[in-house]
C-alpha cells in the first residue's frame, strides 16, 4: 500500500482481479476511440455502446490510472505506435 497525491490508495488484490472476455476488451477499445479520437461525452458514448454513463466513466478512469510506463522495445508497440481503430481488423 501506498500514499498517492490523492490519498491512500491500496494496491490490486491478484486474487480479486476478474479476467474480461476479449468482447469486454473491444468494448474498452471503442469507447476509448470514441473519446479522445471522435472527441464524444461519456452519455454518448454509453449510448452507442449500450451502457450507462457511469459505467463508460470507470472503464476510461480504469485504463487511464493504470500503470502505463512502456518498456518496449520496438516502436510499434509504443503509444501512438499503432494506427488509429487498429483493433477492427484484428476482430473477426
């Protein structure tokens, strides 16, 4: 555990982290898209994706506070690395 500018915050329990669907993650990757590429509010984009605002607000906060510091090697794998909806062909 440990104290962040925000207060304490406690570290993940390995053992009550739930694995998501590879679904889930497509999900997380439209409203992401949504957000900060088609520049959408969270009630849009909840709307288009079928969920409540809250519910966009946790996954984007979620992925945002992670720990996101890179060490990869190659460039492609970095941030910005990828091109745009990168995913969509990927899904099928």
């Amino acid at each position: 555990m440990f104290h962040s500018k925000q207060g304490f915050k406690p570290k993940p329990n390995p053992s009550r982290m739930r694995h998501f669907p590879r679904s889930d993650d497509l999900v997380i990757l439209e409203a992401l898209d949504m957000r900060y590429t088609q520049k959408l509010g969270s009630t849009e984009i909840g709307r288009r994706l079928g969920l409540t605002k809250n519910a966009v607000i946790g996954k984007i906060s979620r992925i945002n506070n992670e720990d996101s510091s890179c060490s990869c090697q190659r460039p492609e794998n970095k941030d910005g690395g990828m091109p745009v909806a990168w995913w969509r062909d990927k899904a099928d």
